[in-house]
C-alpha cells in the first residue's frame, strides 16, 4: 500500500483567494466611496441652487 501524499499541488491557492478577496473589497470600496462623493457634490450643487438669491 503506498502513503497518501501530503501535498496535493494546491498550497497556494488559500493565499490567492485570500489576496482575490482583498483586490474585490479594495474595488468595491473605491466604487462606494466615488458614489458618496458624487451624491455630496451633486447635494452641495442642489443647496446651493436653493439658497441662491435668484428668484
């Protein structure tokens, strides 16, 4: 009978899911952070329009 092996070919794919999970979070949260800006801009744009003195 021959001994299982101890590695199976596969030791750094935790450490690439890993590193694939951070790059994802990175991506989603420069999107959500280019989104919040986008809405503080276009809210200070809107309260500027409304406090103008423009009739």
């Amino acid at each position: 009978m021959t001994p299982m092996p101890t590695t199976t070919g596969r030791s750094g794919q935790a450490a690439l899911e890993y590193v694939l999970a951070l790059a994802a979070l990175l991506v989603v949260v420069g999107a959500v952070s280019h989104l919040v800006a986008a809405a503080r801009k276009s809210g200070d744009r809107t309260i500027g329009i409304v406090a103008s003195d423009y009739p």
